[in-house]
C-alpha cells in the first residue's frame, strides 16, 4: 500500500519531531554529565583543599553541606545552565555528591581528605610561554591529556594577582609566581608530571618547566 502525498508528509513530520526530541534528549543528557562533572571536580580531592573559597564554606558546616545557590553561581556552572532546578536534578545522579532532601544544599559523600604533601612532587609548573600560545585551564588540560598525560589538577595564575596560600611557599623557587603567567599542572604520579616536563620543553621552545618542588 501506498501512502498519499498527505500521509507522506505527515509521517515525515512526525520523523522530524521525534529526531528533535532525540537530539533535544541527547544534548540535556550531555548538559547534565557536565554538570556533575563540573560539580563533582569542585569537590574532588585534587581541588577542594585548594580552593579556599569553597574549603571554607564546607568547613562552616558540621556536615559539610554547602548551598547549592552558591556553587550554581560558579562561572563554568553558569555557563552550563543558570536554572537551579536542572542543577539539582543533575546532581542527583552523582556518585560522590549529595543532595540535601529539601533539595537546598550540597556536600561530599567522603569526609574532606588530609592535605598531601607528596603533591609538590607530582606537580609541574611553566611559565615564559611563546606569545602564541593559549595559555588556559582548558587549552593546558587538553594538551597533556592527549599526550596521555591527563593532570588531575590544572591552574592558570595570573601575574598581580593573589597567590593562594598553598603556593606561598614555592615562590621562593619560582619567582614567576604572581609575576607571569604560569600554569601549575598536578598530575596523578611523579612519573607522569616528569614526563610532562620532557614533553613541555620539546613542544615550547624556552618555556620555562619544573617540578614544583625541585629536587
């Protein structure tokens, strides 16, 4: 049996609002994965205890739990999506973040975890960038990891700007610490961040790379 000109165009309607809806599903699907990525890495192990901002806010809590308006606020969640409920509908699915039950606040699943200080050593930081390199949190990370070494960590500083509290001590061996632009790049192992450097000085030429505690 045949179909008419008319049934053939409303079938073909009906293909195109469900390939709509598929794609529409796909990519509130794909929203909500970054989302929970996003969210999980602001309380991850590698971050929270550097982020001063957030630390705090998680320690004035007996239990950890942090307003969930204030982490949407983030830049990057902000640009994920401004609506609170969809946040919260998002976080629901994580694996290592909690949502409150009236829906409000948010916290780690495991207790916060104590300061490593192998970390100095597993961590590189560059600076004296080429002009023409891209030198953001993005641009590095992306770098590295498709070098198959993917940072666990990645922080662009800017110089005149603050240096946070658990760099303090590392301007000491680098002066370019609130001076230049630099990357500070931690890696999951000491091999991995001493292949990061060999990597980095074959790709830029006189970038300045070390460990971030020199040997």
């Amino acid at each position: 049996m045949e179909l008419t000109s008319s049934e053939y165009t409303n079938c073909s309607g009906l293909q195109d609002k469900e390939n709509i809806n598929v794609c529409n599903n796909l990519a509130l699907e794909c929203i909500n994965d970054k989302i929970v990525k996003q969210c999980e890495f602001y309380f991850s192990d590698a971050n929270i205890l550097k982020d001063q901002f957030l630390l705090k806010l998680v320690k004035s809590s007996k239990e950890g739990w942090v307003d969930l308006t204030v982490v949407a606020n983030f830049k990057k969640m902000q640009s994920l999506s401004k609506d609170i409920s969809v946040i919260r509908k998002s976080l629901a699915a994580s694996t290592k973040l909690q949502i409150s039950d009236d829906g409000k606040t948010v916290r780690r699943i495991e207790p916060l975890p104590e300061w490593d200080k192998a970390v100095y050593f597993r961590s590189i930081i560059l600076s004296d960038f080429p002009d023409s390199a891209s030198v953001t949190v993005e641009s590095i990370q992306e770098f590295f990891t498709k070098n198959g070494y993917p940072p666990s960590l990645v922080r662009v500083l800017y110089p005149n700007r603050k240096v946070p509290p658990d760099l303090k001590r590392s301007q000491i061996l680098h002066n370019q610490l609130g001076v230049k632009t630099c990357a500070v790049v931690e890696f999951p192992n000491r091999s991995d961040a001493s292949e990061a450097i060999s990597l980095s000085r074959s790709h830029w030429e006189q970038i300045y790379v070390h460990l971030l505690c020199k040997l």
